[in-house]
C-alpha cells in the first residue's frame, strides 16, 4: 500500500512539479506593487540607499521615501510652483495615503516643487491602471492652516492664519508691549515671550489664547519700546562693525558673520546679519543669555573665498580664508568663537544649511533664518538631529543627544540619570530613531532639533548647551 502511494507523488514532483511552482518571470505575475509591501511581506532589503527590496517574480522595487529625501527639490518662481506633500509617503506611489487624515501642523508634509513631484511621481510609479481599485474612504481634513509659498526662490510651509488671528494680532502685540513695560523681566525683549513673564498688566484672555496658538517675542510680535536705530543701519565698510556688545571678547561667546561672495550690497547683507542676530535671541535659551554673547559682522567680500554650492543645493566654503577673513574681527578658533557665512539668497539658492561643528563654522542661506538656532545647535552646541531617519547608520553616534544599543553609547551610559525626568511627551526615556532608525533620542516629543516650530532644547540638550555656555561670563 504505501509503495502505490509514494509512486505518484514522485511522479507528481518531477513530471509536473505541483508541490512548489518556480517562480514566475520577472515582472509577471506579482501581486507585490511596492517597496512598502515588499517590506511588509519579509522579503530581504538591500543594504543600499535608497532601500532595495526583491521578491520572487517581481522587480527590484526601490524606497520610494529614499528617492524622496534623496532628491528633493524646493526650487520655485511663484506660490503656484510650490505644493504641500507628504514626505513620509515618498512620491505618494498608487493609493498611498489616501485614506489618511490630513493634518499639514505635523512635520511630515513639506513644501516641495509642485513640478519636480509630478515628474517623480510619473518616473517611479506604476501607472493608475495598475494600482488596482481606488480605497473607497472620504479624505479627512484636521488640519488645513498651512500652504506651501515660494520665498526667495524656495518652497516653504506657511501657516495660514485665521481671519480672526488677523484682527487679534495688532491688539495682543499692544498688550505685550503694556505687559512687557510693566514687567520686572530681566530679559530684554528679543528673550521675553509674550503671556510668559511676571507683569503688573496681564493679558485679556482672549490674548493669552492668541500667543499659545502663535507664540512670539515681544521683538518678533514688533512691540517692543522704542529703540535706538540698529547698528546695522549705519556700518563700515570693510570693517568688522558689532551687532551685540555685551563685554570683553575673551570672556564671552563671539559670533562672527561673514558674507560669501556672492553679496554685492553690504547694506543687505548688514541687514541680513541683524535679521540672524535677532532670530538667536528670540530663541528664549540664547535671549536669557544675551549678556553672555558678543555679535559682529565683516562687511567685506573676498572673491577667493572659496564659497561655492555641493551638488547645487548645499552652502559650502573654503574654511581656511573663512577663518583668515574673520581675523579682522579678532577670531580666535581656540576660544570658542563661531563663524556663520551667509549666502546671498538673493543671488544664489541654498535650500540646505551645513554646519561644521569641529571646525566652529555653519554655512546657510540669508532666507533661512527660521532655522538658524537648529543649525547653530549643530555647530556650536554639537548637537544631533532628532527627526526620524529611515535609514540605519553603521557608527555610533557622537552627539550628545543620541545614543545607540552598543555599550558606552547606551541611553543609561549617555543620560541616565535624567531618565525619569519631566512628564508627558518631553519625559526623559529612550526613544527609537534619531535621525537613524537604530539610534535612539531622550523624547517622544522632541525639540527644536527635530520640530523647528519649538522654541526649547529638551532636558539632555539642555543640559549639555548649558555646560557650553557656563564657560561664558
């Protein structure tokens, strides 16, 4: 009996091969349409960037996130150009995201060339036809106070405030101003946030509310007392001219803008070095600090400056005339002093910043400085990135602010003892993903290190910018 048995299931096996079918031609009969689902089913992923994955019978099937990152272009003439993605989704491949709730607050819809995501989008993607049935669900908007504009050349979320916002805001600023000049702060307004300091002249209710919905400085808000004109207004040429003169340079933490070449009105870039200044101090961790700091501009161009755009997108110099330059503002690299080279953003893009911390320099565009403190805190403070990366790293990281799972680098080894400490989202922990997906961050919430919206440092970032800036009187 069990030899009539065993004859043909051989005879199955090897004449017609039913017990596993071979796998299907490349690219014919696969239900796999994406890395995403790739992944998802366990095939392997490349160790490549972007990601690779392959199952049998399909494509190789690339990161479409990867791509994303990897190629991203904010390049625009008008606000038309520009267009509010998700990032996260990569180019958004087949039905991807569609039946998600739309909220443009949250850090993963950017502003991107409404152009350049079409044509990747029609590049990489399968064609409609081949994504089968569209999910039959209503899209769900949250939260849709954001648009995408075109400032100087590059794509930027914008909020959109509310008619209501508009009519609230001159009044509240006028009450900040009230407030502020009838507190005993000891801060000057580029650090005082309005709804946040002592004062014998509180705020209406109403305007408490408007400053939580939109934060601001009693300098940003534009009611600050009366001031003497900026220094910036009246400045030397060829000269090193102050911005911020709080003491002895030896004493005090100095920061030196430099023009790159491509300025050819100093007056513009004057302005645009008290525009950076400005933009330090309203952060409250710098503006509580402003006696620790001294501020000066070079208002001169050097044509061998070496400045020039890596892969047309990222600002870069050659940083020994940077620093032969900044001599004639007494820099001295051994004390601690940073250097900040500003392009010319109106005559040259930069939609990336680059900061060099072991070199004390961070190169960045004159339209960017909403993002100046985040890129200062790289170079100056040697802080990481906290943002989630999709990609794993193969170091351990040498910032104060991430760790990983090889001992010595370990969350307890690098903050341990400030585990514990806070509450909610900005509680002290170990949290997964800080720039690299197998590293990992003190939050879940985060800090201006991964949501440039927030105007703090948590508390493993703020200690270690605390230490730094001990050593300045």
């Amino acid at each position: 009996m069990k030899a009539r048995l065993i004859l043909p299931m051989l005879m199955c096996i090897f004449i017609l091969g039913c017990i596993t079918p071979p796998p299907p031609a490349n690219g014919t009969a696969c239900s796999i349409k994406s890395f995403d689902e790739c992944a998802a089913a366990g095939y392997p992923i490349m160790e490549s960037y972007p990601r690779q994955c392959r199952a049998p019978g399909c494509p190789t099937f690339a990161s479409q996130k990867d791509r994303f990152d990897i190629d991203k272009d904010i390049s625009c003439s008008e606000d038309s150009d520009c267009s509010l993605v998700d990032g996260s989704l990569g180019f958004g491949c087949c039905w991807a995201g569609a039946c998600d709730a739309i909220d443009y607050s949250l850090e993963k819809w950017v502003a991107v060339s409404k152009a350049w995501y079409d044509a990747g989008k029609g590049a990489y993607c399968p064609s409609t036809s081949d994504c089968g049935p569209a999910p039959g669900c209503a899209v769900r908007p949250v939260n849709e106070n954001f648009t995408a504009e075109c400032v100087s050349g590059s794509c930027t979320k914008a909020p959109q405030p509310a008619n209501a916002d508009l009519q609230l805001g001159p009044k509240c600023c006028r009450e900040c101003s009230m407030a502020y000049s009838e507190s005993p702060v000891a801060v000057g307004p580029h650090g005082a946030w309005c709804g946040k300091f002592m004062t014998g002249a509180p705020l209406s209710g109403e305007c408490e509310v408007y400053f939580k919905g939109n934060p601001s400085t009693v300098s940003r808000c534009g009611a600050s007392p009366p001031q003497e004109e900026p220094p910036s207004a009246n400045f030397t040429e060829d000269s090193c001219n102050g911005l911020l003169a709080s003491g002895d340079m030896a004493d005090k933490l100095n920061i030196i803008f430099l023009p790159s070449h491509h300025y050819s009105d100093m007056s513009v870039f004057a302005s645009d070095a008290a525009t950076f200044k400005d933009a330090l101090l309203d952060f409250p961790f710098f503006g509580s600090r402003e006696d620790k700091i001294n501020v000066f501009f070079l208002a001169k161009t050097d044509g061998a400056d070496g400045c020039y755009l890596a892969g047309n997108t990222t600002p870069a110099c050659d940083i020994p005339a940077m620093r032969s330059m900044a001599l004639a503002c007494g820099f001295d690299r051994d004390r601690g002093d940073q250097l900040v080279v500003l392009f010319d953003n109106g005559a040259v893009q930069t939609p990336y910043a680059r900061g060099e911390g072991e070199d004390n320099i961070l190169f960045i565009g004159s339209s960017s400085p909403g993002i100046f403190v985040h890129e200062f805190s790289h170079s100056f403070g040697d802080l990481g990135d906290t943002y989630d990366g999709s990609w794993n790293n193969t170091i351990d990281p040498p910032y104060p602010n991430c760790a990983s799972d090889t001992p010595g680098y370990t969350c307890a080894d690098k903050w341990g003892s400030l585990i514990g400490t806070g509450s909610g989202a900005e509680q002290v922990g170990c949290f997964r993903n800080c720039h690299a997906e197998n590293w990992y961050r003190p939050t879940q919430g985060g800090d201006v290190m991964r949501d440039l919206g927030k105007d703090y440092y948590d508390p493993v970032a703020l200690a270690h910018m605390e230490q730094l800036m001990s050593a300045y009187e």
